[in-house]
C-alpha cells in the first residue's frame, strides 16, 4: 500500500491523529468481536509464557507503577481499574500490592488462562455497559487504566470521558497507544524498507494515534498529561534486512526476542533512567508505544 493507498483509507481528524475514512458500524464491529476476534483471543490466551516473557510483562508495569508512584499515587488500598484487562496481568501486579483492583472486559478467557485469582475482581461485559454499571455504583478510582483500548473504539473521547468521571480528583488515567505513522514508520515506507503500511489492521484499529494527537484527544475529556513516555522503538529492525520482520515474517521472534533482552538490561539498570529515555524518545515521535499519564485538569 503506496502513500496514495493509505491515503484513501485514513485521514487526520480534528484532534490530530489518524482514523479510518470509513469506519464499521457499531452492529458490525459487535459482530466481529463477538466471533472472529475472540475466536483467535481464546487461541492466543491458550498459549503459556516463559519465565522471560513474564519477566517482561512485569517490568513493562513496574515501569508505569513508578511514575505512578512518583506522582503520589501509592500505597495500600488505592483502587484500579483496567478497562480491557486481557490476561490480567495489570490486576494481579497491583492485588499483589494490596490494591483494590476491578478488571472489566467482554472476555475472561484472557484472566482465567493466567491469573484466575484476578477472576472475583474482572466484570465480564461490553466496555460502556461496565463503566455504566460502575458510575450507577459510584464508584470512584484512583487509577483508570487504558492498555491498548482506544484504538479499537469508534468514538476515544466518549471513552475517555466516561474513564474521567470515575477518576478521584487526584487520580490519573493511564493510556497506551500503538504510535501509527511514527517517523520511523514514514521513513521506512518512503525509504522502499517495507512496501506498505503493515500497521493499518482494519477493523481491528479505528484510529492511529500520535502523541499529540491523543494529548489534543484527552483535553477535551478534562485530562492533562503530566507525563509521556514510549516504550522499545522495535521499527529500528526494518532498518537492516537482516532483522526486518516486515519483509520477512519468520523473523518476527527473533526480533522479538532481542527486544525484551535489551528491555530488560535497560530495566535492571536504572526503572527511572528507562523512563527518562523513553520520554525522550516520546517527545521524538519515536517507539512503538505511547504511555500517556493523565489528570483531571
């Protein structure tokens, strides 16, 4: 897919980021998670994880947690709540710091392959009727988190503003974003590097969200950033045909694989100095990822 390709599938929307010109229906994007998308959930929820890989997990929390933390927001008894908590891996890290943890997610196919304890805390619904049921409750959080969610919605600033206003006054909403048309992405395809924009995957993304675009997105909710991080910028590799995984597929988990080694030496030498690095290269459009730290302004 050629510039002129993408061009006619996507266009840049009043906040900023990218979207799809012709989005699905509600009905059909209902239909679609409700069978073929949770079809291959299930299948990818069946698969373990090595100790690496859940090594990794954990960090890649921990890293969150730490800027969490140094914006006061720690200690016993804080309440979370993840909004498209997958596997569970968010809510069993914050149970395990005595947390009151809420998972809510169309599925719990995710959570009960790998964290099962999580189970009593997961409302298994639709994303909108669970935080509807949630503000009927008044209930109140300190952290709502957002882990690649908003891409998939037909409408983030609904989303988010339903994600506010069950956020205490001093809580923060966490959001984590694929980073579409990166500079390394548009470098990439102009460079003849990769020979389309592998990274449009409809229906399954609505909208491809920059930095500023999702900061322009979250002010119209009430949010500000007090922090942005990325995260790993793996769109490095297609730089080098030897490690470009768009080309050649089967390396992908090599790929893959060296990134969470270079994740986890970064790790383990300094939590605070990765962040820093990572909102460097935030701040340059680059990283696969966006971790967008909001609160109410």
């Amino acid at each position: 897919m050629n510039q002129k390709a993408w061009n006619a599938e996507v266009e840049l929307n009043q906040y900023g980021y990218y979207q799809l010109v012709n989005p699905p229906t509600a009905a059909e994007l209902s239909a679609y998670y409700a069978g073929t998308y949770y079809q291959q959930q299930r299948s990818l929820y069946e698969k373990s994880y090595d100790e690496t890989e859940l090594t990794f997990l954990h960090q890649k929390i921990q890293q969150k947690d730490r800027i969490l933390e140094q914006a006061g927001i720690t200690g016993e008894n804080r309440r979370l709540l993840d909004v498209g908590c997958g596997e569970g891996f968010t809510l069993n890290y914050f149970r395990k710091k005595s947390w009151q943890v809420t998972g809510l997610d169309m599925s719990d196919f995710g959570c009960e392959a790998h964290n099962p304890e999580c189970l009593p805390s997961l409302i298994q619904a639709d994303l909108y009727e669970g935080l509807d049921l949630l503000d009927k409750d008044n209930r109140k959080f300190d952290v709502v988190w957002l882990d690649n969610i908003l891409e998939h919605v037909l409408d983030p600033l609904d989303l988010v503003r339903r994600c506010q206003s069950l956020l205490f006054d001093d809580g923060a909403v966490v959001v984590e974003v694929p980073n579409d048309f990166s500079v390394i992405q548009l470098t990439a395809l102009e460079n003849n590097l990769i020979d389309d924009a592998f990274w449009l995957v409809r229906p399954d993304h609505i909208s491809y969200f920059n930095r500023d675009g999702l900061v322009n997105l979250a002010s119209h909710a009430g949010l500000t950033p007090f922090r942005i991080i990325a995260d790993f910028p793996i769109d490095f590799a297609l730089f080098n045909q030897h490690t470009n995984y768009v080309r050649n597929p089967e390396l992908g988990s090599t790929v893959h694989r060296a990134r969470v080694a270079v994740e986890d030496l970064m790790h383990r030498q300094s939590v605070d100095q990765t962040n820093d690095l990572y909102e460097a290269m935030a701040t340059m459009g680059l990283g696969r990822q966006i971790v967008a730290f909001f609160e109410n302004e």
